[in-house]
C-alpha cells in the first residue's frame, strides 16, 4: 500500500520543481502497513523514493548549468555538470543496491 503526502519542503536553494513526496518510509507516520513490511522492502522502496529525487535534483542542476552557462560562465556552468553526473553516479549505486535486494 502507498501512502501519499503532498506537501513542501522548505530548501535554502532556488529550484523550480516541487517536492511533492511518497512518504513510504518510517518519517513519524505510523501506519499498520508499516509493521508488514520486511526491513528490505522498507529498503527498496526507499531507494525507489532516493533516485527519484536524485533525478529530480540532477534535472535542476542541469538547468542552471545551462542558465549560467548562457550568462557566459562556464567554469561555473562545468562545475554544476559535474554535480549531474555525481547525482547520477549516487543513484546508479542505489539501483545496484536495489537489484541486490531482487
């Protein structure tokens, strides 16, 4: 069962997409189909949830980098495609994980 909350989370940084979450991990909601999960499926679907959000982060940096990029600053703009690329190193370990857990 899926447990959907809509709401925001206040970040300290400028990004246009929303943070509207599926909360199906432990975060102070406690619901009976909590207990019936095994701790590796409260796992995968947590790294379900991580690499979601690590794409929708990845997708913003990309967008900035092109932003400034066009302001005429690449140092900048190449630093914050490193930053994707990290993002997506960090979410292709988490679907390795992921497939461990199959």
């Amino acid at each position: 069962m899926n447990h959907h909350h809509d709401h925001n989370h206040n970040h300290n940084h400028d990004h246009s997409h929303d943070h509207n979450h599926n909360h199906d991990q432990d975060q102070d909601h406690h619901h009976d189909i909590r207990s019936e999960l095994t701790e590796t499926e409260k796992l995968a679907r947590l790294l379900n949830h991580w690499i979601a959000h690590n794409q929708s982060h990845a997708d913003t940096y990309d967008q900035w980098a092109r932003r400034i990029k066009d302001q005429g600053d690449s140092p900048t703009a190449d630093l914050l495609f490193e930053a994707v690329n990290a993002t997506h190193s960090i979410s292709k370990l988490f679907e390795k994980a992921l497939e461990r857990l199959k």
